[in-house]
C-alpha cells in the first residue's frame, strides 16, 4: 500500500486552522496522533478524506511547510481581528463572494450598467446624521417606511429587498455556500464589505440572531457609503477601538434609530420599560434601543451592559425557524439580484453552466432551471 509523504507539520496545521482537536478526529483517523509525530503515514486515500475533512485543498498538505494564511481583505474586527488563524470556514466564505463579485461587476459593465455614485460618497469628516439621513433617503427605508411593516422580521426583509433594489448584493448565510455542515461562527464574524462602484457587497453572518442581522446591514452600508472594504464583528453594544468602525457603528444606530428622536420618545424616569414598545414601534432589535437609550443619556454604561446581555440570552432562546423552501433559502443566501443576473446570463448562452453552478453551489441543471422558474423565467 502507497503511503503519502506528507510532513507531520502540516496534517497539524490542517487540524489546527479548523479549530479541532487530535480527539475530535480520531473516530475517523484512528492513527492521526501518530501521524502528527511522524511515526506512521497515511495512504493517499487517507489524506484526501483528511484534506475533506479538514476544508483544505488536497495541495497543501504537500507544500514543504504550512502556508501563511491572512484575511483577504481589511480585517477590522475587535475581538478576533489578528488573533490566531482565520477559519477556512470565513476564508472560503469571502473567497466565494469575491468570485460571485467579480463576475457580476464584469456583467454589470458588459451591460451598459453606471457605477453607483453613493459607493464612496459618504465623508467620515461630516457629521454622522447627514450621513445616515442620506442612506434613510436613497434606500427608502426611513421609519415611516418601517411602521407600516407588521413585524420588524418583515423590516429586515424590506430593509434587504431595498438594498438589493438599489444595487447592493446582500448575501445572509449561516454556512459556507450551500454547506449545512459547514457553519459559520457569530465568534470570528459578523459580516463583511466589499465595495466596488459597479458591485457593492455586503455579507451578513446568517448564524447570528435576526435582531442582530438588522444592525450588521447597517453597519456594513456605512462601509459601502465610506467605500471600504472591512471584516467586522461589531454589534450595538461595541466599542471600536479602530476609527473607522467606530464611525460605521454610529452611522449604523443613527441610521436605524436617530438620536432626537428616542430622546423624544424615551423618558427619562424608567427608561428600561419603554424598550419593547420603541422597538415595536421603530421596527428594530431591542439591543438597538437599548443601545441608543445609552446614545440618549437616558442610562448609564452599567445599566446598559447589564441589560444589554440580558435581553441577547434572551433572544437567544427564542425558537428558530427551521426548512423553509430551498430555493428562497439559497437565494438570499447568494443575493437576489446576483441571482437573477447569472441564471439570465447563463440562459442566454453568455457564463457557462460549470461556472454557474459553483457559485450557486449546484450540482444538477435541474436544480439550475428549478431556481430560474422560482425566478419567474420560463425554462
């Protein structure tokens, strides 16, 4: 039997970037640990389950030493910015988004599309509220528009349709692709920018409670109006050390509650009781008021954080839904707008049908056209 000459550096750092132990795996690599010492070899049947295993390509483990792995793009992040190897779960996940990216600004240009001026509009030097008030007009999703919603469930799909509508690929997933063993971590996370004028990005961690995705849209449009690209893990309760996500956070909770208006709405005495009512009432995550009850004066830090940790363990528990029709599912997670655009253009002959199934992470034409009917083409 052939053995694989592979180091035992790198089966340790396959394992390692995954975030799993000797232990986790040894149910289906029983010789894993003597492998790591370099007492035993694996065949190459073996390493290509392990490279599966493991979410790396099968080429890496061959490489004399193990390979350097960064962000792609401006990692921002306060709590898992530079700390240890980034996941091969949140690499292929931009490295996804950034072929779906290019793809579709080169489909936007052939198709006579005009870069989008609020890409990069936005000037951190100006004050926040012209900021958000600008983003409220050209989405068209100010608080009037969020009080005739039902639900602020029904607000975030608005809030996405909008953004969509105006440009912005919104991608929401809780995995990688269409991967449900693959899923994402809220810990290393939130979401992420890719500005481009033609093909403006915007991932939201789909793992993430739905109270929190409302805010990680926000945030990630102020990186989209600031034209930056970012990695961030922020939520309504951070405090960025960095600038910039210190500014997109404000313009987030501006954008989504303005400060003269909770200070008209909020009272001073009991304030913490009027949270679910305002949160009702603008069609936001209840941690976003919390948060500008603090903006507003009307709580202290201590208070906030308490209550603010309060009410995320109890959004926690609150049921998820679960199934849902697939097609919906995998068209939100890859934006509707990029969808839409690749499966005419893949109709008309124009992107191969290989190339269009890895980016929708398809595997059968069948299910190809079955997305393109529940798009309303006639296929």
């Amino acid at each position: 039997m052939i053995r694989a000459p592979v180091k035992p550096e790198l089966l340790r750092w396959a394992r390692e970037r995954t975030g799993r132990s000797v232990e986790d795996l040894s149910a289906r690599f029983k010789k894993l640990a003597q492998w790591e010492r370099g007492e035993a070899q694996p065949t190459l049947k073996q390493v290509e389950a392990f490279a599966k295993a493991t979410s790396v390509a099968i080429g890496y483990l061959f490489l004399p030493e193990p390979p350097e792995e960064k962000v792609p793009i401006p990692d921002l992040r306060t709590v898992g910015g530079g700390l240890g190897h980034p996941s091969p779960d949140l690499l292929d996940t931009i490295y996804l988004c950034q072929q779906r990216q290019a793809w579709y600004r080169q489909y936007a240009r052939s198709a006579g599309l005009e870069p989008l001026n609020f890409v990069g509009g936005a000037d951190r030097k100006a004050p926040v509220e012209e900021t958000a008030h600008h983003m409220r007009e050209t989405l068209r999703f100010d608080l009037d528009a969020r009080r005739r919603c039902p639900t602020w469930t029904d607000a975030l799909r608005r809030f996405i349709s909008e953004a969509d509508d105006l440009g912005v690929l919104v991608m929401c997933s809780g995995v990688v692709g269409t991967n449900n063993h693959r899923k994402l971590d809220t810990e290393e996370f939130r979401g992420f920018a890719l500005t481009d004028e033609y093909a403006p990005l915007v991932f939201i961690n789909g793992a993430d409670t739905k109270a929190a995705q409302m805010f990680t849209l926000a945030h990630e449009l102020a990186h989209i109006w600031l034209g930056q690209t970012a990695l961030s893990d922020v939520t309504p309760a951070s405090v960025p050390s960095q600038g910039i996500e210190a500014w997109c956070n404000r313009v987030a909770a501006e954008f989504l509650v303005p400060l003269k208006i909770i200070r008209q709405d909020m009272p001073r005495e009991n304030p913490l009781a009027e949270v679910s009512r305002l949160a009702r009432q603008y069609k936001v995550s209840s941690l976003v008021i919390l948060r500008r009850a603090f903006d507003a004066g009307r709580i202290g830090w201590d208070a906030f954080e308490q209550a603010y940790r309060k009410e995320v363990a109890r959004l926690r528990e609150l049921p998820r839904g679960e199934g849902g029709d697939f097609y919906l599912t995998q068209t939100a997670r890859a934006s509707r707008r990029f969808v839409r655009a690749l499966i005419a253009d893949t109709l008309e002959g124009r992107t191969l049908y290989r190339d269009a199934f890895r980016m929708l992470g398809v595997k059968k034409e069948a299910t190809f056209r079955e997305f393109g009917r529940n798009l309303g083409y006639a296929i």
